[in-house]
C-alpha cells in the first residue's frame, strides 16, 4: 500500500487522539486519588494549561484537515471546562475525522493553503501545510499535555503515549478508509 497524504495523517490523528482519550482516565483518576488538580496544571507560567493544550490539539486537527477540503471549520462538542468536556471533544473530532472523505484530502495535495501562525501568514501546498505545519503542531500539543500529566505525577509512559504497546506483532495504524 502506497502512503498518500491522507494515509500519512488522518488515521495518525485519530490514533493519538485515542491514546489521548485513553490517558485522560488515568489523569482523572490520579485527580481524584491524589486531589492535585490538573486540568488548570502547566509546564510554567504562561503556557496553556493542560486541558486547553488538549482542544488546541483537537483544533489543530480539524484545522489541517478543513482547509484541505475546502470545508469551513465545525463547531465541535465539548470544551475545556472538566474531564467529561475534554471526553467529549476528542470523542467529536474522532468522529468528524472519521467522515473525512479520503479522495477528497488526496486530491488536495497542491492547493495552495495559507494560515496565520502568530503576525505572519505563511502560505504552503497542501501536503506541507499538512505534514510541515499541522501535523508537528499536533504533536506539540500533544506531547505537552502528556509532560503536563508527567510533571504532576501522574502514572503515564510512553506506551500510554504512543499504543504500541497494543501490537504484538510490529505498529501499523488502523486504516480509516
């Protein structure tokens, strides 16, 4: 099977944001175990909190993929606000990654996208602004809120990162379409 552009990023959000869904058990049970809140918990002062670095995470994903579809943005279920929101925001932007049509992200390899990062407008082709742009964003986010959990104790390694610990017999990830 050859990699096309939505093979090389769409089932790679929906798996770690699985992972995420995972994790977020573990999170809220230390909580409630330990009484250290962690849904406000940051790395230091002036970064996103834990939970916003989970829907920036979310939002970054529905942000690579929107304009790749020519599609507006989705307002998603779920928020910031507690366990239960962050649940059901990345339950939302699974099930809205899951519909993306794959012919539809492939053919958009070319089109010219053009987003704001902070005070520039950085314009790239499609599968840059996907595997350049959007996709290590992701992962920044991603991984913070993952070292957030780490910082403040809570029991999460990289097999609760990454799932590879769930294949036996070498990592693929799961085709969506």
């Amino acid at each position: 099977m050859s990699t096309t552009l939505y093979s090389a990023f769409v089932p790679v959000f929906i798996h770690y944001l699985q992972q995420l869904h995972s994790t977020l058990a573990v999170a809220e049970n230390h909580e409630r175990r330990t009484g250290r809140a962690l849904i406000g918990a940051a790395l230091a002062e002036g970064m996103f909190p834990f939970a916003q670095q989970v829907t920036t995470a979310c939002g970054f994903t529905v942000r690579a993929v929107c304009p790749l579809l020519g599609a507006d943005l989705p307002v998603l279920a779920g928020g910031d606000q507690d366990w239960n929101a962050l649940r059901l925001r990345i339950q939302a932007t699974v099930s809205f990654l899951e519909q993306v049509p794959a012919d539809k992200i492939n053919a958009a390899e070319e089109r010219q996208i053009v987003t704001t990062a902070g005070l520039v407008s950085p314009v790239f082709s499609g599968s840059d602004y996907a595997l350049s742009y959007a996709l290590p964003n992701f992962f920044f986010h991603l991984v913070t809120a993952h070292s957030i959990l780490r910082s403040h104790g809570v029991p999460v390694g990289k097999e609760d990162f990454d799932g590879y610990h769930q294949y036996q017999a070498g990592f693929s990830f799961p085709q969506t379409k």
